[in-house]
C-alpha cells in the first residue's frame, strides 16, 4: 500500500501536477552585444511553453553585456527562483563568470558563446556547462584551411580586447604556426571604440596577405572599414559572430568580398538537398521570420533555438527520475544533455559526451562570403 502511494504520488509529480519546469536566461540585452542578445531574446520566447506534458517558464534577465551582472542575474535565478536550467550568456566573458556559480549549486548550464575554454579542459565545474555555439578552434580551423588554399602565406589579427579576442588570437595563431602561414601583427580594440586607425595603420605596415578580426556584432565591422579606408586590398576574414544581417546592413560595401566561417543555418536554402542539417535550420528560420518579420533571422537567435532542442530532448529523459524543482532533476537533466546523440538541430548535429559538452562535427560549419550585400555558401 505503501509503495502504491509513492509511486502515485511520483507519478503525479513527473506529469507536471506539482511543479513546472523552470529556465533562468541571462542575456546580454543591452550594451555592446545587444545585437546578439536580442535575437537570442526573441528565440527563447518561440520556445515550447510545454514539454512532455510538463510546463515550462522562462524567466529572462538582462546582463547589460557586463560579467558583474551576469553573475547577479545567476545568483538570482539560482537563490530566488530555484530554476532548473540556466541558458546564457550571450558573450565568453559574461559565460565565464557564471561557471563557478552554476557548478556550485549544481545547476546545468547552456552557454551560447563561442569560446572552448567554457567547456574544455573537462573539471568539477565545466561539468554542468554545455554550449550552442561553435567552438572558436573549430571555426579557426575553417579560416586556416580557407586561407591555406587561398595561397595565403601571412597574416595579421586585430580583435577586441577582451575574453573574445584573447581566445581567437590562441587558437587561430596556434593554427597559423602549424600550416605555416606567418603571422605578422596583433592589435586589440574595444568593443565600445569609434576609431581603431592607429591599430590598422600599424597592421598595413607589415603588409599581410589576410587579416582577421576577432570581434563581434556590430563592432566588429570598425577594423573592416577602417582597412578598406587606408587602401588595404587583400583577404578580411571576420569570425563567426558577426553572421547577422544587422551586420551586413551596418558596414555596407566595405564588407563586399569579406570570408567567415559559419553555422549552416546563414545559408540554409543554398544547403544541399541531403544536408542532414537543412530541415531543421529551415524550420526555425520559417518559425522566427513568422514571428518578427522576413530577413530577421541570423545566427545568434538559432543557439538559442538549439539550447532549446536540448532542453526538449533532455527533460523528458530527467522527469523519468525526480520532479522539477529538485537537485535530482537538475542532475538528471545534466546527464540528459551530456547523452545526447544524433540530435539534428539549426547548427549542427549533436553528439555530447563526458570529455564533449558541444558535440558537433564539421557538418556544423560552412564559409561563407558577402556578396552584394548578402551571404553567399563558399563552395
């Protein structure tokens, strides 16, 4: 008898009778990354209010693109709210302050920043992160390889000056040094900079065949200009946070001809027909330009959309075990998103493990070009 009524109760418990399913989301809404936060906004409002029959809310904070805030707006979703998942931030350095807190309190997070060092080395707290966005080495590798083919024998980095910036000049000059391409300068600007002519006057005086700028959103486009500006006709390679059509409209023909890796999703109809990718992509992109109008759709938005698949794929497997609300849900979940397999999503196809809380393989990356205003596949 006994027995018959833990497993009703349980039961009642799991089917959602008792307690919802709680995502605290810390964005970065305003200041320099709003470009980036907005879309990802704007994605976390399309996602299933219910999942498994269980209902779920979204409580969204903003970081203001600050690491100080970000850490408060996790201590509040933590402390005051209990939520189960955390999805944020926006940018590496806010993603990086909150990993301490979330592996603290025992509570699986996914970031949508870029960077591998959120997830890698593999520790006791890079346990509970897991992340959307591709990994800066992986779309290094693409630039490298872009290059490498191009003929480029040297070239020359300008990126922000900050987390972003220092994690793309290691793994990018690490890659140059083993494919030989010399690498000939290293500027840093600030996101919030108006002028960065002093940095690229310095970069020309080397004369690289390519430059690459280590920055993103809007911002990013500053280095561009002021390159074409001073007369600079070679190869501008920008990384992939800029995959925005924001992007395209603020720097204008000084972008034309600009290379970047990208997640599929850019390109999604000039995909091929069998691309396991394009199905999902194209949904989430019909999805958000119902929403909020054609062309709206860019990259940034679509990690949310992924961390949102993951979250769909994982809870269901966790609610077999605890109720939402409990640190046996919230460690059930982490090792729902840590088994994940063979999850076709926006970006990329998703195999996590224990040594890989990103899981995606190069079917996850394209390069792409600016043509005439818009993204063009690189084929």
């Amino acid at each position: 008898m006994k027995k018959t009524l833990l497993a009703t109760l349980f039961l009642a418990i799991t089917s959602g009778a008792l307690a919802d399913i709680t995502i605290g989301v810390t964005l970065s809404l305003t200041g320099p990354a709003a470009s980036l936060g907005l879309p990802e906004k704007n994605t976390i409002e399309l996602l299933p209010k219910v999942i498994a029959g269980q209902t779920v809310n979204y409580l969204i904070l903003d970081d203001a693109s600050n690491p100080a805030t970000a850490i408060s707006n996790t201590q509040k979703l933590i402390g005051e709210h209990q939520v189960d998942l955390i999805i944020g931030s926006t940018t590496v350095s806010n993603s990086l302050a909150m990993i301490d807190l979330v592996a603290e309190n025992e509570t699986p997070m996914i970031s949508l920043a870029a960077a591998a060092r959120l997830i890698a080395p593999m520790d006791a707290q890079r346990q509970w992160v897991f992340k959307t966005a591709h990994d800066d080495t992986q779309m290094s590798t693409a630039i490298i390889e872009h290059m490498t083919n191009h003929g480029v024998k040297s070239a020359a980095y300008i990126g922000f000056s900050d987390a972003y910036g220092d994690t793309w000049w290691q793994a990018f000059s690490w890659l140059a040094e083993v494919r030989r391409i010399k690498m000939l300068g290293n500027e840093r600007f600030h996101r919030a900079a108006t002028d960065v002519s002093e940095q690229v006057l310095k970069l020309l005086a080397t004369q690289p065949d390519a430059v690459l700028i280590g920055g993103a959103g809007s911002p990013a486009m500053l280095p561009a200009q002021a390159l074409r500006e001073h007369g600079y006709t070679g190869l501008i390679y920008q990384t992939h946070a800029v995959a925005n059509d924001n992007y395209l409209r603020a720097c204008g023909p000084a972008c034309e001809g600009t290379l970047l890796p990208s997640s599929p999703l850019l390109v999604a109809e000039q995909l091929p027909a069998d691309n396991p990718v394009k199905p999902a992509a194209l949904a989430y992109i019909k999805q958000y330009q119902a929403a909020y109008g054609a062309g709206s759709i860019n990259a940034f938005g679509s990690y949310a959309w992924d961390a949102g698949l993951l979250l769909g794929n994982a809870a269901p497997i966790a609610l077999k075990t605890a109720p939402p609300g409990s640190r046996e849900f919230r460690v059930a979940l982490r090792d729902a998103l840590e088994g994940t397999t063979n999850l076709a999503a926006a970006n990329g196809v998703f195999n996590m493990s224990a040594n890989d809380h990103l899981g995606l393989d190069q079917r996850a990356r394209v390069m792409v070009t600016i043509r005439q205003g818009r993204w063009k596949l690189v084929h």
